[in-house]
C-alpha cells in the first residue's frame, strides 16, 4: 500500500466517532434479563415491576419533551425577528 494510503487511513480513524455506551439512561432487571429506561416506566421493570437500582435515575432534562423546547426556540427567534423589524422601521 502507498504511504498517501495509509496517511489518509490513519486520518480518518482518527476522525471517526467512536461508539456510544448505549447502557446510559437504562436499568437493568435480574430476575427477567431485560434492560429498560425507567425514565419512561415510572422508575420499576415494565415486566415484573421491580424498583429500579438508585443509580438509573433519569436526569431533571430527561423528562421534558424535546418538542416543547423547539417550540420554545422558535417563539424566541420570533419575537428577536419582530424586534429586529420594529427596530428598522422606526430608525430608517
């Protein structure tokens, strides 16, 4: 292999993500074997209904709707955009 090859290999290993931990945020049961998000079961196993262990605790933000806080931002963008075109209109 060429030595521009293998530069450019090394490069993009470099550059690549690397994978997620797809464990954070889950709860895992031992009496069913089943991982699950007790963000969204009311903090207990959907299938026997064991508590989750105390260390799966959703975060304050994990409970929010993301789709609130779009909603949010495009309220803020349009009251700026309407101060904005006040702004113009009385000075120029």
């Amino acid at each position: 292999m060429s030595s521009a090859g293998s530069a450019g290999g090394g490069a993009a290993g470099r550059l690549r993500a690397r994978p997620r931990d797809r464990t954070v945020g889950y709860a895992f049961c031992p009496e069913d074997r089943f991982w699950f998000r007790p963000s969204y079961t009311e903090g207990k196993c959907p299938l026997c209904g064991e508590v989750a262990p105390a260390g799966a605790s959703p975060s304050r933000l994990a409970g929010i709707d993301r789709s609130w806080l779009g909603v949010g931002g495009l309220a803020l963008l349009s009251v700026a955009m309407l101060a904005v075109v006040l702004y113009m209109y009385f000075t120029g």
